[in-house]
C-alpha cells in the first residue's frame, strides 16, 4: 500500500476544517471536499485548494485516503452511498465500530482524540490519534499520517475506542457545560468571571499530579450538608441548574462515606 | 488599626495549612494555631514555628489577626466560644456570612478563591482574595496582608461571595469529579488515563480565550441522539454514573435547542 499523500474530506465542519489544514502544512494534497452544502465545502477547499464537491458522487477516484469527517450518526448513511474506492477509507468518529466501513477493500479509523471549535486554534501536535485499521497496511498508513501530524499515535480497537469516546465526553463536554453553568451564576450577579480563572486552572494542574479521587475537596467531599443547603437556597433562582447541583452532591457524598 | 504582623490559626487543614506557610515565608509570625485535634496544631506549628494550642481559652489574646480557617460548618460553634479579642478576627469561608463574626470588635472575611490539597503545593500569588470588612480600617488591613500574598486581591461582599462560592463548586469539585468518573471508565477498560489529558488540557485553554457557551461541542449538543443511546448503553456497566450523563445531556440539548 502506498504512503498516503492525497487525502479527500468527506465533511467540512470543525473536525474536517482543522485536519485539512494540518494535512495541507504537512505537505500533503487535499484533493476533494464533500459537504451536501456545497457552500460549506467551498470554504473548506478554498482554505486548502482542493475541490469542492456536493455529491458523493462527483468525488475523485484515486485519492490515497478519504477521510471521513462527518457528526458519528451520519457515518452510516453516508456509507452506503460511497461507491467503492481502492484508497483507504477511514472515519474520525470515536464512538463509531471501524466495520460500520467493510463494503471497503482498505478501511480504518482516524479518531483525534479533540475538541475543535471555530475561531480557536489548535496545536494539532498535541492531539492523540487512536488509529485502527481492517489489516496491518492500512494500520501502517494510517500510523505514518498520524505521527506525520502528531507527536501521540495510539492503536485503539473498536471496543476500547468508544469509551474513550463516552470519557472525552465526560471530561470536556460536560465539563464545559459546569463552566457554562457558573459564569451564568456570575453574570446574572454582575462579578467578572475571571474570578475562576485560578481556579479552573489549578483543577487542570491538579489532575497532571494527583488522581482525580485524591484531588477531591470541597462540601460534599466533607459532606457539610448545610453548605449544600445553602448553595440549593442560592440555586432557586437558577431551577435549571439544581438538579444537576445535587444530584453531583449526592454522587459524591455516597463515593466518600 | 495596626499593620498585620502577628497572626494566630483557628484551623489546621488544608486552607490554614497553605496559608500560614505562606504569611510565614511573606515575613509575618504565627503566633498560635488551634485545633481540636492537637497533633493536627502540632504538626502545621512545627512548620510555621508556632505553638500548637487545643483549646481555644489557650490562644494567646495579642495576636493582630485570628485567621478561621475550618469547614463552613464550624465557623458558628466556633464563635460562639471565641473570646473577645482586639484584633481582627477573620473567617476564610466562601458560603459564610461576615455578620457570623458580628460579636468581635473588628472582623472580616479573608477567603481565599482556591483549592488546596495536602500533597500539591498551590502559588499563592496567583489565588484571588476576596476581602471584606466591618469597617474601612479592616478591609484596609487585610487587603494589605492578601497583597503581601497574592497578585490578585478583590473585595467581595457577603451576597456575592456566596455565588462565588457555589460558581467554585460546579467549576472545581464538580469538574473533578468527572473526570475521576472517566479515569474510572478508563481504568475498568485497562486504557491510559493520560490519553485524555491534552482533551483536558485544550478544554481549559478554550475558555481562557471564548466563552463557554460557544465552546461547547459533543453529542448532546448536536443533538446527536443516536450517539448519547451508544453512550449509556455502555454506561449500564457504569449504573453510578448513568443518572449524571443523562442529565447533562438531557440539559444541554434543551439549552441548544
């Protein structure tokens, strides 16, 4: 199997957006951009001079790989209008299993282990790639791309990969959304919120040096009930915030007793 | 009202801990700590060259400052067998009410906006403190001293700190705690925990330059049913765990929707 060196993304949104680019600074060809909104791949593929395309069927034959860049639930669907290509054809989906792409001769999995937003850059070289492949070739290939790009390239099977999924999830997004949840807190109180800034750094510093069960603090970790009381007093004025406020309290008052 | 040079400790944990060591390498002298459990007072007055007292009665009346640094839900009882004293007397509680001091002459709220853990050396300087006082003369004094420690020194009032304090649960403890329910998940499936931490890593850098609201990606967020289904399939291994990602997701859809 050839080194792959012309890719074509299937999907233009924020996973698509940032690899393509990396692809492109690594010296590689883009070749092809899908999006069904034509318009979305045209600022893709302006981005990386390649094509864009809005049908499947219009894509070039002969790129080395096609890279599937798509929300996980469209995996599929897409699949199976995908004519039959010799390249390697991956998806980036964490939860996604790597068969869901067996109609292909060569096929695999190019998951970064990533949260890619618009407007916010990302050091590509920090992203761990969780490569998977149907036969050792294509494991190589995929490998070869990924250590092209990053200094962390992980083989990961399909079982492993989704509850890396279910945990990335659990440590960024939901994450993000208790962010979400106190600098609304704050704002309705009119205080910076840059208040939290040390704070939320040193929760991040903290888990580079000590196991999340040891770094717990705080009321319900001591179960100081009556803090709790009175955060939930505070929380009438945020209903759509309690529940989520004390069914943590209660998760954590239980781990500890 | 005098500078702050002498300062006794109600407390021996982690807050009194961390800042006893740090007014002790700023210049100040401990003069007594205080602790029910007297080894506790013994071993943070070895440190800070204090003596160790285990009842308050002990406590020597000239200090100029009596940090309480206990559980919020000591602050009370506490009080209420404190002595009159001259000096300042101030409470390092986010949920507590300066009014809870009201019995002193000068008293004040001295709290510090951080987490401290035994084991994990914090930098003062960088901790926000939030200030306040029962007269301009305390608020004086003590953002003084928190200068003496710390970059960043704001003065807060009783009804914002409390916000604060709730804000710092969601963003510290609650934050900690998922990702100890993900190091568990990692754990259970023989991975890597440090897989995920440039995930972490890039969570914490993105709110330090976008809002979290637009920060936020995922599945639940797409609205990506199918994928949150996958996800608590695989927590059914996981029950603990179950009720506390259904609910973010069911609440981030309904935010984006």
């Amino acid at each position: 199997m050839n080194q792959i060196s012309t890719i074509s993304f299937i999907g233009s949104g924020n996973v698509a957006t940032h690899l393509a680019q990396a692809v492109k600074a690594a010296g590689m060809e883009v070749k092809d951009v899908f999006s069904l909104h034509k318009k979305h791949a045209d600022i893709l593929a302006g981005k990386v001079e390649a094509r864009a395309v809005g049908s499947l069927a219009e894509l070039q034959r002969d790129a080395d790989l096609y890279l599937l860049a798509v929300p996980d639930k469209i995996v599929e669907p897409v699949m199976r209008s995908f004519l039959r290509v010799e390249g390697v054809v991956a998806h980036t989906s964490g939860i996604t299993p790597m068969e869901t792409l067996h109609n292909m001769s060569h096929y695999g999995v190019f998951y970064p282990l990533q949260t890619f937003s618009k407007g916010k850059d990302t050091d590509i070289s920090k992203v761990p790639f969780c490569i998977e492949g149907n036969s050792p070739d294509v494991v190589q290939s995929l490998s070869d791309l990924a250590t092209n790009l990053s200094d962390t390239v992980y083989e990961i099977n399909s079982d492993q990969r989704k509850y890396l999924h279910l945990a990335a999830v659990l440590v960024n997004n939901y994450t993000n959304y208790l962010y979400r949840m106190a600098f609304d807190i704050l704002d309705a109180k009119q205080m910076d919120t840059s208040l939290l800034m040390p704070l939320i750094e040193e929760t991040y510093a903290k888990i580079r040096e000590m196991r999340p069960d040891k770094a717990q603090t705080g009321p319900a970790r001591r179960k100081d009930l009556l803090t709790i009381e009175k955060h939930l007093l505070l929380l009438e004025e945020f209903p759509q915030y309690k529940e989520l406020y004390t069914l943590f309290a209660e998760q954590i008052i239980k781990k500890y007793s």
